[in-house]
C-alpha cells in the first residue's frame, strides 16, 4: 500500500492534476486570489503542456473542469466555467504554437484572438438571450463596472470631493469608456497573454527547457508598416464623424499599446544586456506601475525605434539571442 502511495506521489500526471485541480477551485472559490489564479491560468497550462506534452495536460484539465462541475453540482452553485476553459485552453495554444517553432507574433496574437473571440461570443450570446443589442448590452456592462467601482472608493479613504466629482460625471465616464471599449479588450487580452508568456518563460528556463522563438521576445519588434496606421489613424480621430472617430480612436490606442509592448521589449533587452539582478528589475516596473506617466516614455521608445534602433547601443554580439 505505502508503495501504491509513493507511485501515486511520484506520478508527473497525478502532480499535474493537482497543480490545474487548484488553480481551477481557487479560481472558483477564493473571491480575491481567485482572480489571479485566472489570470495566471494560462502560464500554467502553457507551462505544463510545453514540460509534460498536451494530451496529458488536456487530459488533466478535462478531469479538473469535471470535477468542478460535479462539486458546483452537489453545493447548487453557478460556475462561471466559460472562463476557466477560455484561460485554460489560450494557455495550451501557445504551447502548442511554440513547440511548432511559430514566429513570435503567432505565440501571442492566437492566443490573444481565441481569448477575444470567446469574450465576443460571452458578449453576443447574453445580448440575444436579454433580447438587446449587443452594443446596448455592453453599455450596460460598463455601467455596471463603473457604478461597482463607485461604491468601492465610497468606501475607501478617499476624499469626499474626489468621489462626489465622479459620481456627478459618471454618465460622462461611462461614455467614454464604452467609446474605447473594443481597445480596452484586445489591449487588455493581449498584455494578459504577454505576461503569462514571459513568466511561462522564465519557469521554462528553470526548468531546464529552452525555447528558440521564447529567446528572441526581446528582440521583437512591430513591422514597420504600422507607422502607417499609427499615423492615419491618429488623424483620422480629428474627424468630426462618430463612425470614423470610433473606428480610428480604438485602432490608435492598440497600436500605440503596440508600440508600448515595443518599448517593454527594449527595456528587457537592455536588462539581460547589462546582467541587471531581478530584483531592480522588478523595483524598475513596480516603479511604472506607480508612475504610468512613464509608460508614454516607453512607447515612444518604441515608436522611434523604427528610426534609431535602441538595442544596437547596447547588443554586445550581433549573432547573441537576448532574452527579455
């Protein structure tokens, strides 16, 4: 018996089991890590598929999703299990596209794109199912996001006129958010996938895995025909049509996050470079989490490297990969 014990310990599948079963129930049942975990989720499939291959990892990420399902059954309680599968299997993506040996851009954008097209599908199914328009619906949503964050920093220390500012502008704020709300989603799935990619990385290096196309994420930069559109599109904001703004006003905030991305890739490029320790680098970004001013900084930085080429200052062997 112990020895049936020891195997069962021993077992990569059992171990990755109950590496995916956890996450998947702290998602679920832990209010505030939960998010987190979700967040994460797609490093840790991504991770585990690229250690331990994709049919075992789908396999245990099969059984987990089912066992959820069984205990939400038994507690009579709603799981949001779209979420979950749609982490999960962006995370298996790009596990399977790095060991294809795909380019860079392929790494992030499919899984990005699967990510967007569930949330599009969350979006269309619920407006047809509340008997609304899809647009409508989504205003609907922000309403709702904004509203709860109103009564969150009424309960925060914040000063009475800061929070009496916001809720006399609320109507404003919404709009405006609704505006730039097909950016703010593809902004805000592509730098999810980013993160979970770098940090997979990193675990992956750890390991002992060494990925070609992971090596070079510091390297990258956007095709130079994006200046293109970086341009036409920023002009086209000062049309006084609302069709052409809003089309033009979400493709320049993704391009200049684009461009943003970019200028994070030169940082990290310069990181390696000069061997910083990881502690100043993780000082450097806690920094610019604080200050986001410093991020218009960055993304110039990316903008104009089309013209000066920032990483040739400090490439110390032009045949080296560098990671970021």
């Amino acid at each position: 018996m112990k020895k049936l014990d020891l195997l069962i310990l021993k077992s990569p599948f059992i171990k990755q089991l109950f590496i995916i079963t956890i996450f998947v129930f702290s998602t679920v049942f832990i209010p505030f890590l939960g998010s987190f975990c979700l967040i994460l989720f797609p490093m840790i499939l991504f991770v585990l598929g690229t250690i331990n291959g994709e049919i075992k990892t789908v396999t245990a990420f099969f059984i987990s999703c089912l066992l959820l399902l069984i205990l939400s059954f038994l507690l009579n309680q709603a799981t949001p299990l779209l979420p979950i599968i749609t982490m999960g299997l962006s995370g298996l993506l790009a596990a399977k596209i790095v060991a294809q040996n795909k380019s860079t851009e392929k790494i992030i954008a499919y899984p990005a794109l699967l990510i967007i097209a569930l949330i599009c599908f969350y979006f269309i199914y619920n407006s047809f199912e509340q008997s609304v328009h899809p647009w409508k619906f989504i205003q609907k949503y922000v309403a709702s996001i904004i509203d709860a964050n109103i009564k969150l920093y009424s309960q925060l220390p914040l000063a009475k006129e800061d929070i009496d500012f916001i809720k006399d502008n609320q109507h404003s704020i919404t709009t405006a958010f609704t505006q730039i709300f097909p950016s703010l989603i593809v902004i805000f799935t592509v730098f999810i996938v980013w993160i979970n990619i770098l940090i997979g990385k990193i675990v992956l290096i750890k390991s002992g895995i060494s990925q070609p196309k992971l090596m070079m994420l510091a390297n990258w930069k956007t095709p130079d025909f994006f200046i293109w559109i970086f341009i036409i599109s920023g002009g086209l904001t000062l049309i006084p049509n609302d069709d052409i703004n809003f089309l033009a006003l979400n493709i320049f905030l993704v391009i200049c996050f684009v461009y943003l991305l970019q200028g994070f890739a030169i940082i990290g490029f310069i990181f390696q470079s000069k061997n910083v320790p990881a502690f100043l680098r993780f000082l450097f970004y806690f920094f610019i989490a604080i200050q986001q001013f410093l991020m218009i900084a960055i993304a110039a930085a990316g903008l104009f490297d089309i013209w000066v080429d920032f990483r040739k200052f400090f490439r110390k062997d032009h045949t080296t990969d560098i990671m970021s």
